[in-house]
C-alpha cells in the first residue's frame, strides 16, 4: 500500500505541479478568459487516464492465463523504462518546466481555443497515462486490488492537496530535495515491479528458467504473514524468486541509483548561466524546483 501511494504521490504531485503553472501564469498575465479552455483539457487528460486503467484492469481480465501473464510482463516492462526515464528527465529539467510550459502556453494562446485545450491536455495527460500504468504494474505484482488501489488514491489526494496549498501560498519545501528521494524510492519501487515482470513472462513462456529458484525463504517469511504482505506491498519483496529476476532487479537497481543519486558535475559560471538565471525572473520567482511554484496571489 506505502508503495502505490508513492506512486500516487510523487506522479500526482508532478501533475498538480503542472497544473498551477499553467493556472497561474494565466491569472498573473490577467487571461482569466483562457481558463477554461485549460481545465478542459486537464479533465480531458484525467478522464482519459482513468479509462486506460480501466481498459488495463478489466481488458485484461478477458485474457486467457499465458496471454494474462505476457500482456501483465510486457506492461511492467513498459511502464519501468517510463517511470526510470521520467525521474530522471524531472531532475534534469525541473528548474527550466516552469519557462518552457509557459512558451507553450502562450504559443497556444495564440494559435486558439483548441490549441490551448491541447496543450494543457498533453501536459497532464502524460503523467496520467503514466501514473495508470505505473499503478496498474504494482497491482499486479502485489497481487492485491484493494489495498493498493487505496493507497494510490490517498497518494494522488495528497498530492491534489499539495498542488492547492502551493498556489495558495501556504505550503513551501524544497521541491529538489523531494523530487530525488522519493525518485529513490520510486526506483525501488520499480525495481520490485521489473522483477515481477520477469517472473509473468517466464509464466507465459517467453523466459526461462521459472523452477530455477535464487533462494526459497517461505518458511521464514511467509507469503501470508503481515510481515510479508509488508515486504510485498512496500518493496515488492518475493521469499521464492528466481535466478532471472533476482539477476534483473540487482541490475537494474544498482546502476540505476547510482546514476541517479550522484551529484553533477559542477558546470563553470558563464554568461549563458547568467542569462539562464536571470530569465527565471521574468514572469516570477523561477529559482526552480527549490521554491516550487510562484506562491503570491494575483486577485
């Protein structure tokens, strides 16, 4: 459950995020009147984001076992290079989202209505469809609909609520310091999900070695113990798992965090650096995610 509310959490704040940049921008640069045309496409994306999970969910269930299993591996896969390519992509472009969805926006502004609907739709509508792929991943591998459903709508909540009290000003943290420890662990997270995607395609046949066992703690820590359902729901822990998916999670783990958690490499100061952060300030406070979003209230 703690680990679909991260999920929930660190995708819907990204969102939310997005969300009061684009809100924002247009009640600071008094367009009220483009308002509306944006929350269409923010519903658009997140209507369209909750029938892909739905599709996922009950599509699926129509399968036959093996095409269960390869489609249920495929997806996991799938959505371990999205979520792995999307921490990354955050920290590296988080300090400049704020100027480039706002050229975005006024590029929309002035091609039309629908190209404005389009825009904002495209901006959500990402995260969305990633958050219900993510999120339908971790169901199936902790093997449980309810309680992790649960958790990824507690961690989407919190993140709404975030998103309201940065635009209301009353919330600020350091934005950096969130985005990379919980893409930490968000990289766990994916790692347990990649393992269990390994193991739905040696079920269906596509990899070997499904008898091939790394290690068999049952006995120690069963399936069904809390301590287990723990273990399962947090980090996707499996007491049997294969040679393959423990070769996997190792490998892709490892690199992973390294790669993510270094630090860069210090860039010298320039002209261009100096121009980068003084247009920040164009528009508002643009000192990137360290202070997130502009908290003043423009009535």
């Amino acid at each position: 459950m703690f680990a679909n509310y991260l999920i929930g959490l660190r995708e819907g704040l990204e969102a939310s995020l997005i969300v009061c940049i684009l809100i924002a921008y247009l009640v600071r640069t008094d367009r009220r009147d483009k308002l509306l045309p944006v929350w269409a496409g923010i519903t658009a994306a997140v209507v369209l984001s909750m029938a892909f999970g739905a599709l996922l969910q009950y599509g699926s269930a129509q399968l036959s076992f093996e095409a269960q299993e390869a489609l249920g591996g495929t997806l996991s896969i799938a959505a371990v290079c999205l979520v792995t390519w999307m921490v990354f992509w955050m920290r590296r472009t988080a300090r400049h989202l704020r100027s480039e969805l706002h050229g975005k926006l006024d590029e929309a502004i002035a091609l039309g209505t629908v190209a404005l609907v389009t825009t904002a739709f495209l901006a959500v509508g990402r995260e969305g469809l990633e958050t219900a792929l993510f999120i339908w991943s971790a169901v199936q591998a902790t093997g449980d609909g309810v309680r992790p459903l649960i958790g990824a709508a507690l961690g989407l909540l919190t993140a709404a609520l975030l998103g309201w009290l940065f635009y209301r000003g009353a919330l600020r943290i350091n934005l950096a310091k969130f985005f990379t420890w919980t893409g930490a662990l968000l990289i766990v997270v994916a790692a347990g999900v990649l393992a269990y995607g390994v193991h739905d395609l040696q079920e269906a046949g596509w990899l070997p070695g499904l008898h091939n066992l790394a290690f068999d703690i049952s006995g120690t820590v069963p399936k069904d113990s809390w301590y287990g359902t723990l273990l399962k729901g947090i980090l996707n822990f499996q007491p049997d798992p294969t040679v393959l998916q423990v070769v996997v999670w190792v490998a892709y783990l490892v690199p992973t965090l390294y790669f993510f958690l270094r630090r860069p490499a210090a860039r010298p100061a320039g002209p261009v650096a100096g121009a980068e952060a003084g247009a920040g300030t164009g528009t508002g406070p643009g000192t990137g995610p360290g202070t997130g979003t502009d908290h003043r209230r423009q009535s």
